[in-house]
C-alpha cells in the first residue's frame, strides 16, 4: 500500500475515534441538562412556598444525589488525561446550571459551585480548602460542624437544618441545608446543597443617597447605623478607625472625632474575664487573616479614656471591595454586661448558701465527686471534714433565731479564714458545715482542722447583752484510690465527728480502720445500709397503744398512738432507740416517716384501724421531717389519694422539734390545722421556751413528758410541776394528754389533778396493729 492509502487509512481512524468521543460527551452532557432541568424544577416548586419542601421531593433529590455519585464515580475512574478535561467540562457544569448553592465537603470543601460562592461574596476558588463551619456566624458553627461529623461517622443527624450566611461584603441570606454521603475521588465526602429561603438583604439597603437640599447633612446611611443598639465600627486596611457609631462612643467611651485615625487597641482593651488575660487584636486578627474573628464569650472591654469595664460578644469580619480586595475590616460589638451579670447572680444563688455565703450541700456535694474521682485515679491526696457546732442550741434557745443566723453568718467567716484558697467551705445544713482540702495530705488536713478548732474555741458572739463561747467538733476522712462513694465519705465524715464530739469538745477525730474508738463506733455505720434495705423491702411494722380518757367520757380526741418498728434480716424485732437515732443521723427519718404517714392513711382510709367516731390517730412526726418542706405536700397528697378526713390524724410534734424549726412548724400546723387535722404538742415540759411557743402555734392537745408522770403519787415536784402544766394548757384552750401513766397509782393522781387522757401501761401495752381490713 502506497503512503498516500497509509495516511488516508490513518485519518479514518483518528476521525473515526473523534465521532465516538464527541458522541459520549454529548450524552453525558445530555444528562447533565436533563439532571439540570431536573432540579430547576424542584427548587421552582418549592419556592412558590418560600422554601423547597424536601419531604414530598424526596425521590427527585434521591435522583440528584445519584445522579452526582454517578458523575463522580465516572470522573473518578478516568485516567489523568480524561480527568483533566472531563472534570471541569462535567462536574461544574451541573454545579452551574443549579440554581441551587452546591458544595463537595470532606475536611475541607472540594468544590464550590458559584451561586454558593455568591451567598459568601467571593471567589468560588477562594472556598476550596476552607470549612462551612468558618463560614457561618458563631451561633451556627457547633451545629455545621455537628451535622458534618455525624454523616460522616454514620450517626442519626438531620438531613436538613437552617443556617444564616453572612457574606464579606456584609450580605445576610438564609439557606436552609440538606446533606447526603457521595463517593468523590474514590473516597466519602458529603454532597451540600443550600436553598434560599429568605432573600439576600444587605448593608447597602441603608446607605440611601443624602439629603440634596442640605450638602452639609450626614447620609442616610450613617443615620440608621446611629440608630442601631448595637456598636459597630469600621477601619481601613491599616486598621485605622474610619467610622464608630453612636452606640459604639457610649461603649468604648470614645468620641467619633477622637476615634478616627487611632487603632481599635488605642481606645479599648480587650481581657479575658476569668484569669484577666490580655486577648489579642481583632480587627489586626481579621485583617491578616482574611477571615472572620469572634472573641472569647469571656471577654471584656477596658475603656483606655474611662476606665469602665463591660463584658461583650465581638465579631470582626474584613472588607472587600468588587474587585476582592482587602479595604477594612467591621467590627460588631453587643454589650452583654447585664446578661453575664445575670447569670453570674443565678449560678451564685445555685450554689450557695444564702445565710452564710458559703457553698451549699448540693454544690459541695458536686465537687467532691470529683475530687473522689481524682482519687480514684491517683491524681493527688484530699481530705474530707465534716463540722458540728457546739453549743449552738443554746444560742438558739436563748436569744432566738435571729440571734443563731447572726453568729452562723460570723462562724462562716471564721471557717473561711482559717482555711486556705484552694479549700472549699461549705455549710451542709443547719449547725453543721464541711471542708474539702484538695491536694492534701492527711497530716497536713489535721493541722488545718486543728487550727480551726481553736479558731472557733476563740470566737465569742456577742448579742446585746450576752457573750457566747460555742466549739466545733470535726470528723476528717481521706479520700485515695480506696475510697468509696459519696454517701459512704459522709458517713464515715459523720461517724468520724461523732467519736470527736464524745470526747469533748473542740476535738478533732479520723476515720481510720485502725481507731479503736471508731472500730467500736462502726456498727452504727452499717445502719445506713440497714435503713435504706429496710425501706426498700418494707421491713417496718407499725404499733399502737390505746389513749383513754380519763373519766370515762369519749368526747373525741386521739384514741390511740401509733408506733413504729423494724425487723432485721432474720425478722426479730428492733428497740427503736436503735434505729431512730441512727435514721436521725443519716438523715433517713423523714423516709421512715413518710413510711408510717402513708401506711397509717391507707389502713384508716380502708378501714382496717377501727376508731369511735370523733375520734383520731395520734402519728408522731420526727424535727428532721418537721424542716422538710416537702413533707407537708406529701401529706396532703396522702389524704387526697386514701380519702381519710383530716379530723381522724392528730399529729404529735415535740417542743424541740418545733424549736429547731419553728418557721416550718408554723406553716406545716397552719395549713393542716385549718384543713381539719388536730395537733398535740409531745413531750412538753422537757425543752426550753416551751411556753413562749405555746401561743404561736393552734395546737388541740398538750402532753405532758412521761419523766413527770414517774412516782407522781409521791414526787411533790413533779405535782407542783403537773399542776403548772395543767393550768397553763387550761388558759390556752388545750386539753391535756398525760402519757407512760405505769399504775393505779399514777392513774389515779393524773385523774385527780385534772388531766383529759391517760396513755401508758396502766391503760394498755404497745399492741401490733393488724392492717388487713
């Protein structure tokens, strides 16, 4: 063959591989306008609506996101030279004929189509690299970046949410978001897309052209931004102040004519709050960046020509202009002094005593959880102390409660002072404080407490006329790698400061195995486990004495006293002076109570508890339940849900209990009282004050102390002491309950000196009450 037949034969070929070349590339382009078209008709839909609806679209977006995994695969699978050309011609195509902003994101974004570059008002090019989430305001960045990660690792996510977009140029636009997993280059990446929802406003919107009658008036411009709350400022390209506005002279304390021309750091500072760190520049920041700043949530202002201080939110954002390049920077400031100070004030009153100032139990309570977990862990050495005031009562008794919160508040300060910076006082309720040292060592904690024992044995309280010298006693627990949980801590913390209180006070005592004061104390620890299993498997019983009255005439009244019990693992029955001081001591007595309340109610609300008509059951009420304020809607709740009349409870309160509480005392009798419950008032005799608190409260019943029932036949003290009793409760309206009445001849005694009721051996032992109706 001749070489003209080898290169007409040559020629044939090549154009022979052109045709089919251009034949697939015309196909795929094909698709890309059908894809186009496709999507067109989506968003056309969705914005006769405002927003695209995503939900009843759902198979047209499924054909897009298929559609592009397609494209990318294609793209993907082609060698160097086809990549090259086929990449550009394919993939931005289809990102340019949508309308729609598009972007390819990993790490980083891939690609950007230019209806997204222009939400953001720059170069396409410029956003490859970049992150979404530096690309929307603050307040939106956790959530972008949250959506991210979790398409990526696969986790439930939002398919859709709202973002706002702030562009450089100062444009605000709302998109609302869609995400969906694509193969790009052979490796996940996320497909973004963004619709429009609401249109574009801008900074330009307020820059109206000035008034033509007067050359000499500000533009409109300057006018509206004067009128904004909020400060805005704006620089060159070196940083210089060209404008502030009015809100931003009140804020910075810098007038316009003195701001323009300096730096921003020239008029104020920037510091963070918590640790008073000097925060760097940010107009210098977001003009060497290129890029928007905020500062820290913890930042403030110093003003260099006032001196004031205010706490603020900041963003910085530079400038361009239409040829993209760097002019300024703007710089938005919101005064949040008020709101942090607000906050500041809720967090404080959260987790602090309002008497004394000091850290509340629940806040304590907080850290030392962690310092247990830091044990735990080997992090360091703490030491638990729990605090009992001596001598408090008397203060209290004698002087009243104004007179206890005063010195409370002054104990407080001498707590604190003793102690070091790095130790957290806390009061835990009541007379009853806690210390935790962190980061020291057992030896180190007894010579703090030690040191705070002789502190208080100093203190004196003064109250008009009366000195005062109280003590404290302190129990110290470490806490290691050995330690148990909290309620275990305190325990042992309490159980420590009991042994300390026994041996007198202004003593200091810690918990340790090897104590042989606190080994023969750890059997009462074990009640904390004992209580709260009893309570669980409802392992108490409740008991009942008769009352009688005492000439035979049933005119109403309490017609008997229940009482409660405990059985042990192997049901043998339990004295109560074994577990109520220990539930008094771990706290757990107003769940006993509740118990007793709540069994009582429904037995008498089924009628299981037989009474005479008009007559009531006597249920002790404990001073620990008294100071719970909570108590008094649970029984409420309880005569509500078993239907009883309020008129068949008499509740039997002591004189200490009512002391020690009194403002609870009165509130918890006032609202029962008045629903129909009657009240006696136990123990009486046995306290100080009695008579004083007599009046404040509308009791029904007075029951006088069992101590001066004793030999009352023959004790003429004791008479004199009854017949005092009987004669004031007589001037008050009360009728009188004489209770552990043992013989005939304190019977008949009681009798002839006036009592209304006997209750005691010599009418009728503590019998178990059967509950079944």
């Amino acid at each position: 063959m001749s070489i003209v037949g080898l290169l007409c034969l040559l020629f044939a070929l090549v154009a022979s591989l052109m045709f089919v070349l251009y034949w697939v590339q015309r196909r795929e382009i094909r698709g890309v306008e059908q894809l186009s078209q496709q999507v067109q008709r989506i968003a056309i839909g969705g914005r006769l609506n405002g927003r695209v609806d995503l939900q009843s679209d759902q198979p047209e977006i499924s054909l897009l996101t298929t559609s592009i995994n397609h494209l990318l695969t294609r793209v993907a699978s082609t060698n160097e030279s086809e990549v090259a050309s086929t990449t550009p011609k394919l993939f931005a195509d289809l990102g340019d004929r949508i309308h729609e902003a598009v972007l390819v994101h990993r790490d980083v974004i891939l690609y950007a189509n230019r209806q997204f570059a222009t939400f953001v008002g720059v170069d396409r090019i410029e956003l490859v690299g970049r992150r979404l989430g530096d690309l929307v305001p603050p307040e939106y960045a956790e959530l972008v970046n949250e959506n991210i990660r979790r398409r990526f690792a696969g986790e439930a996510a939002p398919d859709r949410y709202e973002i706002d977009m702030v562009g450089m140029q100062g444009q605000l636009s709302r998109l609302e978001i869609t995400t969906a997993p694509v193969d790009y280059e052979g490796a996940p990446a996320l497909l973004i897309t963004g619709v429009e929802i609401i249109p574009t406003q801008t900074v330009q919107q307020l820059r109206l052209p000035p008034d033509p009658t007067d050359p000499t008036a500000p533009g409109m411009h300057s006018l509206a931004l004067d009128s904004l709350a909020e400060a805005i400022i704006t620089t060159d390209a070196a940083g210089l102040i060209t404008y502030i506005n009015a809100a931003a002279e009140r804020l910075t304390g810098s007038l316009s004519a003195a701001a323009v021309g300096k730096t921003l750091e020239d008029i104020v500072g920037f510091v963070d709050e918590t640790d008073r760190r000097l925060l760097s520049d940010p107009v210098r920041q977001a003009l060497t960046s290129g890029a928007p700043v905020n500062l820290s949530r913890r930042a403030l202002l110093l003003s260099r020509t006032s001196g004031s201080e205010r706490s603020i939110e900041l963003s910085a954002s530079p400038i361009r202009n239409d040829a993209k390049e760097l002019v300024g920077a703007v710089v938005l400031l919101h005064d949040v002094t008020e709101l942090r100070g607000l906050a500041r004030q809720m967090s404080y009153q959260a987790t602090h005593d309002a008497l004394t100032g000091l850290v509340n139990r629940r806040e304590f309570e907080t850290r030392l959880e962690e310092s247990i977990e830091s044990g735990h862990r080997g992090d360091g050495q703490h030491v638990l102390c729990y605090l009992d005031l001596d001598r408090f009562k008397v203060v209290n008794d004698t002087s009243g409660h104004l007179a206890g919160d005063s010195m409370l508040r002054e104990v407080a300060k001498v707590l604190r002072d003793a102690v070091r910076d790095s130790d957290t006082v806390a009061r835990l309720g009541g007379d009853e404080f806690g210390m935790l040292l962190i980061g020291c060592p057992l030896e180190k904690a007894r010579q703090i407490a030690d040191d705070v024992c002789r502190a208080v044995g100093d203190y004196r309280f003064v109250w008009k006329d009366k000195i005062f010298n109280i003590g404290v006693s302190i129990g110290l627990v470490e806490i290691s790698r050995e330690s148990g949980t909290l309620e275990e801590l305190f325990a042992a913390a309490d159980s420590a400061c009991y042994v300390a209180k026994k041996q007198g006070s202004g003593r200091v005592a810690v918990y340790s195995a090897r104590d042989e004061a606190l080994a023969r104390h750890t059997g009462e620890i074990q009640w904390l486990q004992k209580l709260q299993s009893a309570l669980k498997e409802n392992r108490f019983q409740l008991y009942h004495q008769p009352i009688v009255p005492a000439y035979g005439q049933d005119g109403g009244g309490p017609a008997m006293e229940v009482f409660v019990r405990l059985q042990d693992e192997a049901g043998h029955e339990v004295p109560p002076s074994e577990f109520v001081r220990a539930a008094e001591r771990y706290r757990l007595m107003s769940l006993v109570d509740r118990w007793v309340v709540q069994t009582t109610l429904a037995a008498l609300g089924r009628g299981a508890i037989p009474i005479p008509a008009n007559r009531s059951v006597a249920i002790n009420v404990s001073g620990q339940t008294l100071g719970d304020v909570q108590f008094l809607e649970f029984v409420v709740e309880c005569l509500d849900s078993t239907g009883v009349t309020p008129s068949q409870v008499c509740f039997e309160i002591t004189e200490t209990a009512v002391v020690a509480n009194l403002d609870h005392a009165r509130r918890f009798v006032g609202v029962l009282h008045g629903m129909g419950c009657q009240f006696a008032l136990d123990d009486f005799g046995s306290g100080v004050g009695s008579f004083s608190n007599l009046k404040n409260l509308p009791m029904d019943y007075l029951k006088i102390d069992g101590s001066f029932m004793r030999n009352l036949a023959r004790d003429s003290v004791n008479q004199a002491m009854v017949t005092a009793m009987i004669k004031l409760a007589r001037t008050l309206n009360f009728k009188v309950i004489a209770e552990q009445v043992e013989d005939e001849a304190g019977l008949e005694a009681a009798r002839r000196m006036g009592v209304d009721y006997i209750q005691g051996y010599a009418v009728g032992r503590p019998q178990l009450l059967s509950l079944a109706a």
